[in-house]
C-alpha cells in the first residue's frame, strides 16, 4: 500500500533531481532542511521507498554507510552508474557500452545486471589528471 504526503513528495522530487548520486540518509535530510523535514521521516519514507522498488540502497565503499538511489528516473533507467572513489562524482556508463557489458555477461556467464542496483567504482578522468 501506497500513501502519499507532502514529506513523501518532498522527498521524491528532491531524489528526482539528484537520481545521479547515491546519497545518505543524512545528505537527504540536509538536503531537505529548508521543507523542515525530520531525519526519522526521512529514514521512515526511505524505507517505504525502497520496499516499493523506487529506491535502491548501495553499500558505500570503505564504510557501514549506506547509500540510496532513485531508480524511478527516466535518464537513470537504462544506466550502469560509475562512481569515483576521490570526488565521489557518479557517471552514466554510455548506453552502447552499458549493452555490450550485459551481452557479454549474458552469453559467458549466463549472468543478467539488475542495473538498478550496480555501481562500478573506480577513478575517475579528472581525478585521474586525463583529460
């Protein structure tokens, strides 16, 4: 069952415009500061979010942290993410090569991407100084 309120809805635009970054819990709710939104309803709405499928939680690199992803984003729906591990910037994997990836997976591995929850971490151009 889904309900809607406006902490919910809040919460859903403000992930709408940032379904490029994996963010904390604690990020969000800074974040939403200014709609006077509470970390437990954060916390709470997550949740629900991501039992519904239109959140994925990623475990960040290196921590006990966890992040959350919106995976209801119309230009993140077909997108493997890229995350560098130096800025913490997260970048679409071009959609041929996103193809490729699950073909090759596919036909040697018999293996499928759910590409809502997979994040390739590496460095990235700039923080490698290419250019």
């Amino acid at each position: 069952m889904s309900y809607s309120t406006k902490q919910r809805e809040e919460l859903i635009s403000f992930l709408e415009k940032h379904a490029d970054e994996p963010l904390s819990v604690k990020q969000i709710t800074e974040g939403l500061k200014e709609k006077d939104i509470s970390i437990s309803a954060v916390y709470r709405n997550i949740s629900r979010l991501e039992k519904e499928g239109a959140v994925a939680r990623i475990a960040k690199l290196g921590t006990n942290e966890d992040l959350f992803k919106y995976t209801l984003s119309k230009k993140c729906a077909n997108s493997i993410h890229l995350t560098c591990t130096e800025c913490g910037k997260t970048y679409h994997l071009e959609n041929n090569e996103t193809k490729k990836m699950e073909q090759n997976l596919q036909t040697n591995n018999g293996f499928y991407i759910n590409k809502t929850k997979t994040v390739i971490y590496g460095v990235c151009k700039k923080c490698n100084g290419i250019k």
